[in-house]
C-alpha cells in the first residue's frame, strides 16, 4: 500500500523537491499527526510505538478505503503490509510516530497525481473521514470544541 512497488503509483513528472517541501507542511504534518493518533484510541499512548499487528490492522483498512471494490486478495493485502513493514520499521519489532507517518506520507505521494498541497490534503482528509468519525462533544467551551475538531472516532464498520 505504502510502496509504489505495493499498491501505490509512480507520478510520471515527480518534483522531489516540492514533495519535500509538503512534507513539512504544517496542514499536511497534522493530518500525519491524526493519522497516528487514531492508531492509539482504544489505548493509551504509552511508549507512543506501533507493533506489527496494530500496523497490518491499519494496513487492511486503509486498504479497504483504497481498494473497496473487493479487488485484492487476503494474499495480496497481507504481502503488501509485511513488505512495508520491513521497509518502514527498519527491521525493529515495532515502528515509531516518525517511521509511521512516513510511510502514511509516502503513501500519499504516490496516490496523488500531482505535488499540489491542496490535493495531498484533499487525499488525506478523505481518507481520515472515511476511517474515522467525529468524536461526541459534551462540553460545548470553545477550548473543548477546538480539541474536539482535532479528535476523531475510530469508525467500528471500518476498522472492524
């Protein structure tokens, strides 16, 4: 999924440098950052690690989102989430936030057609909304309403 040689696309007229350039992006940066989180909702954050297992669940779904049509096999899912694996976590039994949002960023890269932010970010929150949900706000404040924005759900159909 990850990988171009995975499940992703090789751009035809790649301009490394403007891909840098949205990695750093802070708009870009948050979503990473959501994406990671949502890893953590049913636990606490902890030693803030992904293992392999929380890794290939997350795999599968976002897999799901990619491809809903049904038109990867088990096999294909489970081959392309044990060779990004081994790519990202560089070889350790676990992947850091880093190496997480890394390969969430290179997935990006390679499912978009171009280097424009608003089409990496478009990518991103489509994703995020068809993984996740809003999370219920019961304290209506302003500070609770802006951390509540930066919250989300895990959406059990999904992520089942």
């Amino acid at each position: 999924m990850m990988r171009s040689g995975s499940f992703g696309r090789l751009k035809a007229n790649r301009d490394v440098a403007a891909s840098r350039r949205l990695k750093y992006d802070p708009s870009v940066r948050r979503r990473l950052q959501l994406l990671w989180a949502v890893n953590f909702v049913a636990r606490r954050f902890e030693d803030m690690q992904l293992d392999m297992d929380d890794y290939f669940a997350c795999h599968l779904r976002i897999s799901r989102c990619l491809f809903p049509d049904d038109s990867l096999t088990p096999e294909d899912e489970d081959d392309g989430a044990r060779l990004d694996w081994l790519q990202y976590s560089q070889g350790k039994d676990y992947m850091s936030r880093n190496e997480f949002q890394q390969s969430m960023f290179d997935l990006v890269d390679s499912w978009t057609v171009s280097n424009s932010k608003r089409e990496y970010l478009h990518f991103l929150d489509t994703l995020l909304s068809v993984i996740t949900r809003p999370r219920p706000v019961r304290d209506t404040s302003a500070e609770a309403l802006a951390v509540a924005a930066m919250l989300y759900r895990v959406d059990p159909d999904v992520w089942a």
